[in-house]
C-alpha cells in the first residue's frame, strides 16, 4: 500500500474566528501595506468599524484590533497594516502572501459611526497614518451622501509616499461606476504632508486650527452647529483635535449618545 502524503495539519481556527484566505498584497513603502482576503458571508458590519485580525502563532491566535478599509458591500476584506520589525502581530503579517490564511474577528464594533452623529451638513473625517482605514470604508458608503451636503477626508502624512489610497481618492474614486456620480460633487479629499513639499503641507490641527482648510476648500469656520467630526489617528493626534474642537464647543458622541464627533485611536502601532 502506498503510503499517504504528509501535509502538515494546519491549526484549528478559534470559534471567535473566520479563517479567510488571502487574495492581494500590497505594499505601499517599507512602513504600510494592504491587503484583501475573503469575506464570510455571516460578517456583519457597519463603516467605521474595526474587527480583531491577526494570525495563528505557536496554535495560539495572535491579534489586534484592525478597521475595515473595505465598504460592508464588499464581497471581500480589506485591511491597512503598519509594518514594525519588532511588532509581534506586523513583523509576521507583513509577510503574508496571496493564498495564506488570517483570522477575522467575528464581532466588529466601533464609535466612528454615521448613528453616532446628530444630523449635520458637513462630515469631517481627519486622520493621520494608518488611521484613515475606517475612512476609506466610510468614502464608499451611500449612506454618507444621503446624509450630508459635504464629505471632507483629510489625511496627515510625514512624506508624500505614505499617502495610501491617494490616486484612488483622487483619480479612481470620483469614476466609480456606481458611486462616482454620488460622491463627485461632495467629497473633498484633503491630503496633506508635514515632512516634506506638497501641495498641501503642515499637520491637520494646523490647518484646521488656522481654518486653512476651510479656505481652501470653500467651507464656512468650522461649527458644531452644521460641521460633524470624525477622528482617527495618533493619541497625540487624536487629543490635540479633541482639544480643539471641545474648544470650538463640538460634544463626543458615544455608541450610548450621538454627538457632534466621534474618535477612535489608529490601533496598531506594533
Ligand atoms: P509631524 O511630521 O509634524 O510629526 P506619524 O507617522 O508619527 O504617525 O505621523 C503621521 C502624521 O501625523 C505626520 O504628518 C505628523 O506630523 C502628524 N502628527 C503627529 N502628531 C500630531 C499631532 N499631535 N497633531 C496633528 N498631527 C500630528
């Protein structure tokens, strides 16, 4: 009798998983990437929020806390990942290769929701980094522009090449065969770099605080009586924003209470 091949058992994916394969890498610079796996059909979610992602080290699930870049009408996932060589989840998960498996999170959740805010006229999404993951969801979400009159995206970066999703946001987005027509006239996507020239530079709480932004735009100052807010990036980013809108008298909502804004801190920074 023959004898059987050895394939080497691969580990049981926890209940609070779905074991998804991957179907795309990309690497953005030596400090970002992206990737697509498949979808479970029993995954609910809702733009903005995030799930516990990761992959199965030693037997064991090794995880942090990830939003979805993808929008819920996506059939599959998708995900944008610092890379730290010493991270114990993004030393390992940067190598991930098309046809591998990661762990999803069955249950996402998340404040940076369109419930959570009481009715405006302008959506501000202002992130740095990594933490315009849930933006991207949220940019592809018809729900944003039956809500408001305009949908600004800004997103801080030190250099030019870590602004992820750019030619998208700028050249692909606004084509969008279903969406374009939309979103064209409503969402103002606003990068901007602090390290080196662009043609928008400095942080987002300069540009916000000096109403820079709002000038270049075309927007009234900014308000809480028409103006929503949603934060995503840094601590020090995150509160020096929430300093200056409590400042300008904006209110945090909460999944208990809507607000006039919302902020949840880009997770991963290992
Ligand atoms: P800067 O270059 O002036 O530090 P990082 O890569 O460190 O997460 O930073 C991403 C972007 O966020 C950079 O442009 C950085 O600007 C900016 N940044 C860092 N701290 C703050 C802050 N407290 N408020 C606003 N932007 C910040």
């Amino acid at each position: 009798m023959d004898a059987l091949p050895i394939t080497p058992a691969k580990p049981a994916i926890p209940p609070a998983f779905f074991g998804e394969t991957v179907t795309w890498v990309h690497h953005w610079t030596d400090k970002q990437f992206s990737f697509r796996c498949t979808r479970d059909p029993a995954l609910r979610f809702v733009a903005g929020q995030f799930a516990m992602i990761g992959l199965m080290v030693n037997g064991k699930p090794l995880v942090r806390a990830y939003s979805m870049v993808s929008p819920p009408w996506d059939e599959e996932l998708e995900f944008l990942s610092i890379k730290v060589q010493d991270g114990p989840l993004t030393s390992r998960l940067q190598h991930i290769q098309v046809g591998d498996t990661v762990l999803i999170g069955k249950k996402p959740t998340g404040t940076l929701l369109i419930e959570n805010l009481l009715p405006g006229r302008t959506l501000w999404m202002v992130s740095t980094g990594t933490g315009m993951a849930p933006f991207m969801s949220l940019v592809r979400e018809p729900e944003v522009y039956e809500k408001y009159e305009k949908v600004v995206l800004m997103h801080g970066v030190r250099e030019v090449k870590e602004l992820a999703y750019h030619d998208y946001l700028q050249k692909d987005l606004p084509e969008h065969e279903f969406l374009g027509e939309m979103l064209r006239d409503k969402l103002l996507y606003y990068p901007t770099v602090t390290r080196e020239a662009f043609r928008t530079q400095g942080r987002v709480t300069t540009l916000l605080d000096s109403g820079q932004v709002n000038a270049d735009l075309g927007l009234p100052p900014l308000s809480p009586e028409h103006d929503r807010v949603m934060l995503c990036g840094s601590e020090a980013m995150n509160a020096d924003v929430k300093a200056l809108l409590e400042a300008r008298g904006f209110v945090e909502g909460s999944n208990n209470e809507p607000g006039t804004y919302v902020l949840e801190k880009a997770f991963v920074t290992k």
